[in-house]
C-alpha cells in the first residue's frame, strides 16, 4: 500500500504494528463487515445444557476432587473506566443551580429520573458517609446538599469518581467498611479459584490506573487474607498499543490527525484476547469487574463457578483421552463413531458437509482438528430484558454451523427473520466462562488462532467535527473465541450483578 508515508510507517513501527495489519484493516473497512447469520436461538436441550439439583452438586463435588492437582486462574477485565456510570450526574452537575430551581422543580421540568433516584436514596449508597462528612455545614437546604454531594463526588477537587476505574469504586457497604469490586473478585477467589491455599488473580487494567490499583491491592489483599485463609498471586496487564486499530475518512483512506499523524483507537474488549493468551492454566475462570456479589450472596455463586468448572474438567478428560489416542495411532470405525459422537453431543461440534462420504484416514483427521481446540463452558441466564449478547446457532459463509455468543450490533435487524430469533432467544451472555486452553500434553493452545477475524464490528465517530469509521476487533467471548469449543450451561441470576450506573448500586443484590 503506497500511500503509507516514511512518517507513517516509523509511527506503525513505534506501536509495534506489521504495516500488513494496517492494510487488511483498511481492506476490511472497504470490504465491510457482514452480518452474522443465526439459524435459530440456543435454548435449553438444543444448545444449553439445565442441570437438577443433583446434578449440580455432582459437578461441584466433581472438581471439587480434582481441584488440588490443577493450575486454576482468575481473569478479570477491569480496565473500565467509572465515567459511563455517572453520565446521568455529570449531566446534572452541569444543568443544575441549586440557588435559582427547586431541585423537585428541575426533575418535573427535565424528566430525569435517575436524579430523582439518585437524591432520594443517597443515604444507601456506600460513599454516603464519607461524603456527608466532606460536605458537612456547606449547605443551606436539603437541594443544595444533593448538588454538593455529587459535586463531591465527582469533580477532581473532591472525590473524583468519575474518573476512577470502575473497579476501585466503593461498591458494598458492610459494617466495617464499603468494599470495592477489586476487593470483591478476591473474596471470590478464594472460594473456587484456590489450590493449596493460593489463588491466582490476573486483572487487565488501564495503564493510567496502575498506581491505584497497586495500592488497593496493598490494602484489600491482607484483608481477606485474614479472613479466608488465602494467599493471593495478584498481577495486572494492560491492553497492548500492538491491537490498537487504524480509523479511516469516510472514502476509507486512514484518517490523519491535525499533526498529520495517522489515528489509531483502542481495539475493544477483544484485544484482551492477546493478554489471556499471555496467561497459563489448567482453567481459567473470567468475569468482568462490575460483576460482584454481597457476601451474603458468595456461596451460590461460588458453587455456580464450580460446577461450570466441573462440566469442563470432564469434558477436557473425555476429549484428552480421544486425543491421545488419536496421536497414537489406531483408531477403528468404531472409535470413529464414538469420538464423532462426544464431540456432536457434548461439545456442540458440526461436522462439515463431506465428512460422511470422506474415507476413515480424512475423518479422522476431522476428528482430530475438532478436538484439538480450547474449550469454553460459559454460564447463561434467563432473558430478563438487559441488554447484550445470547447463545445462537449460527451459520458461516460455507454453510458451517456452530455455537456462538452473538452481539445485536452483529445481527441484521433490518431482516425480520433475524430480528424475529434474536426476539425469541430465551437467555442471554452475563459474561461468566471457564475455560480450558491446554491440550492433552499439557501443552498451551496459541489462542490467536482461533479468533474469527471477521466477527469485528465497524462504528462511526467523528474527531474535531470530522467523520470517521473506527474498527473494534471481535469481542473476547464473540469472534475471539469464535473456533473454540463451546458449551452453554443455564445458571442462576444471582450469577449476574452489572453495575452500568450509579442507581445499580441500589439494587437489593448490591445492598449488604
């Protein structure tokens, strides 16, 4: 591509991106990207596996055995940052004067609800004693209070909230103290994520944040230290400049800064893909970091996490088993049949079109790509109306079908078909997987190969009053994973606590 200037191509060098990535990225955008195809939801006894009572006890107590030989990690995404959270009381701070409106006058005359909210709960939030004590006496009446204290709570002279990262927030409010979600993930740990008295945590967080989560890990870790009997291996990583992408102009020429510079933007979540295949363990547990649970509240979900963990390890025995004796040779029709049959039944696989006409040498083969992949249990809940991702059956370009978690920004709305599945789909993705990325050697898999490079998304943005199309990468759990195998297991919602704004924190689930 020859349009790549001498300065262009030192400032590709300098982020360490192969100028082949740049072009396929603008090849991409000229291309665009295609809707994924769904054929039909994934509900339960067709693409999500329910288990009775029993047998979830069965499963926990199955991993629960085989936990002590096994390397176990925790994988947290946490590098979001707390301003989306108070987007509602940014707004406020800026259209609200305590001295000229009464505050129930601004709520009637803007609509907003989440203030009023907000104004009549302040007291349930965690933060609210450490505020009232900063803003004590600074107020003349009770509107003027509620101003101060969200000024207090987010601009940089006081709190500065809104700029935190999301995991450093108090969340939860006990009798001792409020816990942040970084403190939250540890209690966790401890629980499923232990062997030997060690866990091992690893959090993906934003560069400028380091220094802050360092000193919360200084003084959360000795504390449920003490109270679990845990040592905690906690490390951090930052997404890579490498998986940053290139933006382009509207004619899908690369988009130059005032300086002449090219723009790159962040990749998204699915550049974590590259800091999990940096990681290395029997089983890696993920869970973003907005996602925890009062105390009252862990053992359930510790015990979901186990048996996710429990319906992978005995997959991954069943698969390793076959593997292995595939490597060595010898596999009869039979075995054939068999192999084929575990991977259709309990890995959710689909063999392509040729496969039952193909000679035993060419199946086996099949086989043998089929089982030799990363595995992923993930946990799916009941459709309650939130927003995000759900299990579907879709197909590729070559009529391939398999199991995906799926986006609606992947899914072509316009088409009432697709509009039509993606309305009827029971469950959707709370983000909760436990994933096997050894093969039966104990080898690591190369989790780069197995990203669906096509599953990205296009959006477009504007910088400085001009438009522009950005490139997000396909999602850690959607075309990251997209050649992995995959099994989807019903979990309870308690399994699934978000905290998208502020007004989240009230919710029962977040009261301790």
């Amino acid at each position: 591509m020859s349009n790549l200037s001498q300065q262009d191509l030192a400032q590709l060098e300098s982020k360490g991106i192969p100028k082949e990535k740049v072009e396929n990225q603008i090849e991409t955008f000229k291309a665009g990207i295609p809707f994924v195809k769904l054929q039909k939801a994934a509900v339960v006894s067709d693409g999500i596996l329910k288990f009775s009572e029993d047998e979830h006890k069965e499963l926990v107590r199955f991993f629960e055995d085989e936990r002590g030989s096994m390397d176990l990690l925790k994988f947290v995404p946490a590098s979001g940052a707390a301003s989306r959270m108070f987007k509602a009381m940014f707004n406020f701070l800026d259209s609200y004067v305590a001295s000229k409106e009464k505050l129930s006058d601004y709520i009637e005359r803007t609509g907003d609800t989440a203030v009023k909210q907000f104004s009549d709960n302040l007291e349930k939030f965690p933060f609210y004693g450490l505020i009232m004590e900063r803003i004590s006496g600074k107020s003349k009446t009770k509107d003027e209070e509620v101003y101060l204290f969200v000024k207090e709570m987010l601009v940089s002279e006081g709190l500065n909230y809104g700029f935190y990262p999301k995991g450093l927030l108090p969340f939860h409010k006990y009798q001792s103290a409020s816990a942040t979600p970084f403190e939250e993930h540890l209690k966790e740990a401890s629980l499923y994520a232990k062997t030997g008295g060690k866990a091992n945590l690893h959090f993906t967080i934003s560069e400028q944040h380091d220094a802050m989560f360092k000193k919360e890990h200084a003084m959360a870790a000795s504390r449920v230290s003490a109270v679990t009997n845990t040592d905690f291996d906690v490390s951090y990583s930052n997404q890579k400049t490498s998986t940053d992408t290139i933006a382009v102009d509207m004619e899908n020429a690369p988009f130059k800064n005032s300086d002449g510079s090219l723009l790159f933007r962040p990749g998204g979540h699915g550049a974590l893909i590259e800091n999990l295949n940096d990681q290395d363990a029997d089983i890696i547990f993920i869970k973003n970091i907005d996602n925890v649970v009062i105390d009252e509240n862990l053992e359930e979900v510790a015990d979901s996490k186990k048996m996710l963990a429990g319906v992978l390890r005995k997959a991954q025995k069943t698969a390793f088993g076959y593997a292995k004796a595939i490597s060595e040779g010898s596999i009869s029709v039979g075995d054939a049949q068999q192999i084929k049959a575990f991977l259709e039944q309990q890995l959710n696989v689909r063999m392509p079109e040729n496969y039952d006409s193909a000679d035993l040498q060419t199946q086996v083969s099949i086989l043998s790509d089929k089982l030799n992949r990363p595995i992923r249990v993930c946990g799916m809940v009941k459709n309650e109306g939130e927003p995000g991702g759900g299990p579907f059956w879709i197909s590729d370009e070559n009529g391939n079908i398999s199991l995906q978690i799926i986006e609606s920004a992947q899914i072509d709305l316009s088409n009432e078909q697709q509009a039509s599945i993606l309305k009827n789909s029971t469950h959707f993705n709370p983000v909760d997987l436990v994933c096997g990325i050894r093969n039966h050697k104990g080898e690591k898999y190369n989790l780069l190969d197995f990203v669906d490079v096509k599953q990205g998304f296009i959006t477009n943005k504007t910088k400085e009053g001009k438009e522009l199309k950005a490139l997000e990468l396909p999602g850690l759990w959607n075309g990251a994973m997209a050649f992995w195998n995959t099994i989807f297991v019903e979990v309870p919602l308690v399994t699934f606590n978000p905290v998208k704004t502020v007004n989240d924190l009230l919710k029962p689930t977040h009261q301790a």
